[in-house]
C-alpha cells in the first residue's frame, strides 16, 4: 500500500431519471488522494455529494465509473477486502431497538467475520461509556448513547479507516467531548485514519490535518487546514480609538470600515494590496487617539463561504 488509506480517480456517480425528474449527476469525475494516519476533513454545504461519496466507500452505493482504492484494495477488484478496511458510524440513528449494546455489537463482528476470541465487544463497550447499559434494550438508550452504540458498531472489525458522518450534530457537550476524545486516542495510539464530515466548521478546523470541500459534486479545494485558512487575502483591523469618532471619519481606499458596538472601528483589507501600518497612519493622521489595537485572522468559515458561493456563483 502507498502513503494513501484511500485513492479516488475520476469518480462518477449519476442516479437516474426519477418521475419527472431529469437524471442527477451527483459526483462529477472526483480526484481525491487521502493521506494514511491523517485526521481528514469532507465538507461542503447538503447536496453537494459527501454522502454519495461516503456511501460509494462503505459499499453501499455503486459508483457509475471511476476508481476507489481502500488501504490499497481495490473496490471492484477486491470488494469484501475494502469493505473491511472501513467502518461508517453513520448520521442516522439505525438499529434494532430490540438489541442491547452488546448483542448489537456482537451481531455487527459476526456480519464481518470475526472470530468470537478476536471480538473486542467488552473494550468497545468500556470506551463509548455504555458498559452499565450493555444489556438495556437499545430502545431504551437515549439519543446520545444510540450515537455512541453506531460508533462502537463501526469498530468491530477493527478497520484501519473510521468514517464519522456528521457524528456530533444535536448532541450534547458531553458527548462531543467523550467522542473527540476517543477520535484522538484512535488516530495517535492505533493509527486509525479518520474522515470526518460535519456542519460545526470550528470543529474541523480543531480536529482535521486536512480537509477537502466539496461543492456540485466537484472538490473545489484540498490541502492543509493552515494552508486553506492562509488562502484568504482578507484582514481586520479592529482599533478601539479614545473619545468620539468624527461623523466624516473616512478609511483609506480600499479599506472597508464598520462601526461596532462600544465604538470600536473595524477595518477590513486585502493584505496583498495594502499594508496594515498604511491604515494606522490614516488613522493617526485623522487625529484619532487609539487605546487598543487588535487584528482578526479569517477562520474555516470564511474560507467555506467564499469558496461555496463562488461555485455557486459561476454553476
């Protein structure tokens, strides 16, 4: 196996005409090399194709044309091998409600082959804190401990890729903190890649070594959390000036200016094409006094919105 836990080529997934509805072309010839060991951010806005691609990985959508290689498995090639390289804790809450946490994951191992002495259900159950409710009805579990039961299901097999979709969307602190800190331990002790997909953007730019946005079924961008934040030209320049402002007090060309609450002034440039000590001497030569300065960096959330309206713009 290369450097890759997943390498994807030219990815086509078209559904057909459906009623009076046209055919979709949900993925549109995706190239997409995910780095093994990496904690590997998928975002994009709801229709953009993540969870057609998801379902293409986990085997349970077939693709229209294109290449998928899992740990070095080739989908069409070797399918039971790739299935069994990943594991998918999926958005929806399904399972049997007549199944308890540790009939559920007893069943998942069986479906994947493991041998009762390789089954690790006790150590999964202690991990995804449902030890005391191993024998409770599933029906009786709260959302939240469901959402931790799908985590567990998804590790059965002990697959060297996990697949979290949208695994902390309504849950509570609690249950985020105790899922990221399971994520964190599988990815450092074991290895485990993870690909994470979810809505919470600051939790992306917390977790992920790297990310992909998707857009129309086309990736738009690919690379470093740090790198993609770094695309962003944008800055402000907050200063929170002594006394009033005057009404006529105008920025430079080319800077935007915002008058915040408790009459602080928010600058906002392009650093490419003007230097931050070019606004402070306006500023100064305006004859304001400042009593503190302070700069904003764009986050994953602007870059996300920048990049998706654009698409959105030009399709």
């Amino acid at each position: 196996m290369s450097g890759n836990a997943i390498e994807i080529e030219g990815l086509r997934k078209t559904y057909a005409a459906s009623g009076n509805q046209p055919p979709k072309e949900a993925l549109k010839g995706v190239d997409l090399e995910i780095p093994a060991g990496s904690i590997f951010g998928l975002l994009g806005p709801n229709g953009a194709g993540k969870s057609t691609l998801i379902n293409i990985l986990a085997g349970l959508v077939l693709k229209t044309s294109g290449k998928v290689r899992i740990w070095g498995f080739d989908q069409d090639v070797n399918p039971r091998q790739s299935r069994a390289a990943i594991g998918v804790m999926p958005q929806e809450l399904n399972m049997d409600p007549f199944f308890t946490p540790r009939a559920a994951l007893e069943v998942q191992a069986g479906l994947y082959g493991v041998p009762r002495r390789n089954r690790r259900t006790e150590e999964i159950l202690q991990m995804i804190g449902l030890e005391d409710k191993a024998e409770a009805y599933a029906r009786s579990l709260s959302g939240g401990m469901r959402r931790r039961l799908l985590l567990g299901k998804a590790l059965v097999h002990s697959p060297q890729i996990l697949v979290l979709d949208e695994p902390t969307a309504g849950v509570d602190i609690e249950l985020r903190q105790m899922l990221w800190t399971n994520v964190r331990r599988l990815n450092e002790e074991e290895g485990m890649t993870i690909i994470l997909t979810t809505h919470y953007l600051e939790e992306a730019e917390e977790m992920c070594d790297e990310i992909a946005i998707i857009n129309h079924g086309e990736v738009i961008a690919r690379d470093t959390t740090e790198a993609l934040i770094g695309r962003m030209d944008a800055k402000t320049l907050v200063i929170h000036p002594e006394g009033e402002v005057p009404e006529d007090f105008a920025p430079p060309p080319g800077v935007e200016m915002e008058r915040r609450r408790g009459g602080a002034l928010a600058f906002t440039y392009r650093r490419s094409e003007i230097a931050t000590g070019a606004v402070l001497e306006e500023v100064r030569h305006a004859g304001l006094r400042m009593r503190d300065v302070a700069t904003e960096e764009p986050d994953l959330e602007d870059v996300f919105v920048e990049l998706t309206s654009k698409k959105g713009a030009a399709a």
